[in-house]
C-alpha cells in the first residue's frame, strides 16, 4: 500500500530518533530505583495525563476502535463509551487516593508493593502473587504489541515481518531500557499529543472530502443507514443485550492495569490531580468520538471493502494526505502501540526487581544493583514477548482483550476495595486476585449461551463477593492499618 515512500521513511526514522534520544537523556540522569520506576515522583499534570491516556489507549484507538465502526458504525459506541466512562472514574475515585495511599503506605514504588504495605504482608505473599500475575500477563501483553509494530512496518514500508518486529522491538526497548520512567512518560507524551491530532485531523480532511459534515451524513445514510443505529451491527441485526454488556463492561477493567495505575502514583502532588483528570478527559472524549468517525468516514470513501479493517485509518492517510503529512500521522499509529509497550515492559521489570527480586533473592540489595536488576528484566521479557510475536497470526485484539480482563479482574477489585474499605483483609486481597484471574481464565474457555458475555463481567463482582465475604468472616485488620486509613482523606501529599 505505501511501500516504498522515501518521505514516509523520513519521517519514522526522525521519529524513532528522537524516541531513543530521550531514553539517552533520562539513563544520564537515573541515579536509583525509585527515579527508574517511578521517576521519583515528580510527574506534572499535563504529563500525567498525557502519558496515562496514550499507556492506555494504545493502537486500538487509531485501529482497533476505527476497523470497530469501519464494521458496525454506531454499534461500537457502547464500547467508547465503556472506555470513556471508565477513564473518568479512575480519574474520579482511584487517582488522589491511590497517590496519596501508595506514599503514605511505605512509599511504595509499585502496584505490589502497594498492596503488601497496605496489608502490613510481612511474608509478602500479596507481593509474590500479584507479581507473578503483571510479569505473566504483561509478557504476553508486550508481544501484542510488538506484533501490532512488525505489522505496520510490514505494511508501510513492504518489510518481511521478522524484519519489522525486529525493528519495532529494538526502539522500544532501547528507550525503556535506557531511561526507565522518566524517558517512558515523556515520549508517552509526545506521542499521546502526536495521536490527538492524527486521530482528530484525518476525518475532519475526510468529511471535508467528501463535501461537509452534511454531505457525510447522507452519504453513509444513503450507503447504510443502519451504520447509525447503535442498537444494530451494520447488516442491521440487533445486538442484543450480552454484546451490549461486554463492550461496555470495558470500563471495569481500568481500575485494575498497573500501567495506568503508576501514572496516578508518579504524579508531583495529589492537588495537581484535578488539572490531569481534565486534561485527561478531554483528551479521551475527543479522541474516541473521532475514533468512531474515522471508521464511519472510511466506509463510505474507501471504495471495496477492507479485507482488514483495522487498517481503515492507515487507508485514509494515504489517500488523503501528501506524502510527509502521511508519514508523520503514520509515526502516530507507531507511536500508539510503542506508548504501552514500552509502559509494560517498565511496570513489568518493576514489579521483578522490588517485589520478587528484592524480597525473594537478595533482601539487602542496593540501589544500583536494582536498578541493574530492573533493566535485565526489560530485556528478559522483552526477548520473551518478541518470541511470542513471531507468530504474525497472533490474535492482537485477543490477546489485549484477555489481559486487560485479567488485570481488570485480578486487581480492580483489590485496588478498589484497599482505598475505599477500611474492614478489608490480606487474606480478602489473596482470595480475591486468585478468584478475580481464575474467573476469567475458565469463563473464557466456555462458548455458547450466557458465556458469551465478556468474562470481565462475572470475574470482576465475584472478586469484590469473594472480598467482602473473606473479609467478614477474618479478624478485624490492626488499629494501626485501620489509622493508616483514617489519615488519608486528611493527607496532602
């Protein structure tokens, strides 16, 4: 399709440059294991915001999302509208306190620590479990995105696949790799901002195209009218009340990805919360409503049909723009898929080195020689995920739906009920992480009939039943846990 292009080539070698020039930068001034994984604390809003949303959001926004309506048209709101409103509510409830706790609560550097502080878990079995889960499922994460990169490379520039797996995995890896937090945070948010104007520009080019916003609408009306019904897929079939369910049950899943979580835990203060979470909202609304416009516009000015429709927003930019402008808003796809990639491969060697490494291995381990600890790490899963990628078959929409039920599932119950719920007890967190990952592993080997519903759904309230019912029926936690709890609403940090 765009093979070939010396422009395009440009602009993705520019891009991929100054990518591993801010990796080059922050390893300069990375002097220990907390500026490395969680860059000392010391994130501002627009950073915070920026690098959450892009970690988050990833290449389903310019790809996943856009083949979604490319397909069905107004049938895949309701799982925009699961994303949207789920990242409000993170931002709402979890962010000021999940910073304030994980300072408060030992000053924990990862979502496991975390948990193991909160617990007073001094045999660190909430650290050990909860981390053997973000390295299990965060491997095979990455390879989803790795996948994604080999198959834009292959796509744009005609490569052999290995070819541009390769090629992918060595960038993100480099600047992870070499920076840690700091270096991932900031080019999440050049590319969070690269993505914004990708996503929002082409369909307003393509509604230009084809005469006005006006115009649009009767085209796709006159093309099929059911491309506007939210209720129908595009061949005009209900969607009945369990597709309905699982696409919005999306919003479930955000209270419990590590990714997305360390943001909220990075960030300067817990006052400069309020200026992210708009930052942060306004960049998703827009973002996902236009999502859904590129999809619809792409069905009307694509002659044919895509035999892939995922590729529609790569199909759009190069029939609409010139050569370089296509070349930077296709680093965009690029830089989706790098800014979670790199992102879980971060939280990933930071969830080894401080909570199975540090407790397990070596309990009087220096700074140095954790953080060393958390690089090799970067690599190990790195070389892990990029032999799982080889597979150019791979299932990425899958893979990445399987993950983030897992760790919506796993954790979302836990993080929730650990902030909110002063009753709670380590042996609840246990029970719940292990019944929360089990669920969605055998609910996701069942087909027919109510299986069908995502397994998000029943995994994520039989974790918090599991809670609340392991909770009630222990020992009442310490006073001084209970007072620990009591301070945070007070706290200012």
């Amino acid at each position: 399709m765009l093979e070939g292009n010396l422009a395009i080539l440009v602009a993705f070698v520019l891009y991929l440059g100054v990518m591993l020039g801010i990796g080059i930068y922050y390893y300069m001034k990375t002097a220990d294991l907390s500026d490395y994984v969680l860059g000392g604390r010391g994130l501002g809003s627009w950073v915070t915001a920026m690098s959450a949303q892009a970690s988050d959001m990833s290449a389903w926004l310019l790809m996943g999302l856009p083949g979604a309506a490319y397909l069905s048209g107004l049938g895949s709101l309701w799982l925009a509208l699961g994303l949207g409103i789920g990242t409000f509510l993170n931002w709402q409830f979890v962010a000021t306190r999940l910073r304030k706790y994980t300072e408060i609560a030992g000053n924990s550097l990862t979502l496991s620590s975390y948990f193991g502080n909160r617990f007073r878990d001094d045999n660190n079995t909430l650290r050990m479990v909860s981390s053997i889960i973000i390295v299990f499922y965060f491997a095979v994460y990455t390879a989803s995105g790795f996948v994604a990169g080999g198959k834009l490379f292959g796509t744009v520039f005609g490569l052999d696949y290995t070819i541009a797996l390769t090629i992918g995995a060595i960038v993100i890896v480099g600047y992870t790799f070499l920076g840690g937090f700091m270096a991932v945070s900031t080019t999440d948010f050049i590319q969070g901002i690269i993505m914004f104007i990708a996503v929002v520009v082409v369909p307003i080019i393509g509604i230009s195209t084809n005469g006005g916003p006006s115009a649009t609408l009767d085209s796709i009306r006159g093309f099929n009218t059911e491309l506007l019904n939210p209720l129908t897929d595009a061949a005009g079939n209900s969607l009945g009340l369990l597709v309905i369910l699982s696409s919005f049950a999306w919003c479930l899943g955000y209270f419990g990805q590590p990714h997305i979580l360390v943001r909220f835990m990075a960030i300067k203060s817990s006052s400069q919360i309020k200026t992210s979470k708009r930052i942060a909202m306004t960049w998703v609304i827009v973002s996902l409503v236009a999502a859904l416009v590129v999809g619809m516009v792409g069905r009307i000015i694509i002659p044919g049909v895509l035999g892939d429709s995922e590729q529609v927003f790569m199909v759009l930019i190069d029939g609409l723009l010139p050569s370089i402008v296509a070349g930077v808003f296709l680093a965009a796809v690029l830089a989706a898929i790098m800014s979670t990639a790199d992102s879980q491969l971060l939280v990933t060697a930071s969830a080894f080195s401080e909570d199975l490494y540090k407790p397990l291995i070596n309990k009087n381990a220096s700074q140095k020689q954790l953080l060393m600890v958390s690089r090799i790490t970067v690599l190990a899963i790195a070389i892990i995920a990029y032999i799982i990628a080889l597979n150019p078959n791979s299932s990425v929409l899958d893979i990445v739906s399987n993950a983030w039920a897992g760790f919506g599932s796993a954790f979302g119950p836990v993080v929730l009920f650990s902030l909110f719920w002063k009753r709670m007890t380590k042996t609840s967190a246990v029970a719940g992480m292990i019944v929360g990952g089990a669920t969605v592993f055998i609910w996701g080997k069942l087909t027919g009939g109510i299986f069908e519903l995502y397994e998000m759904v029943p995994a994520f309230f039989l974790a918090c039943i599991i809670i609340v019912i392991v909770s009630l029926l222990g020992k009442e936690p310490s006073q001084e846990i209970q007072d620990e709890f009591d301070s945070i609403a007070k706290s200012k940090v």
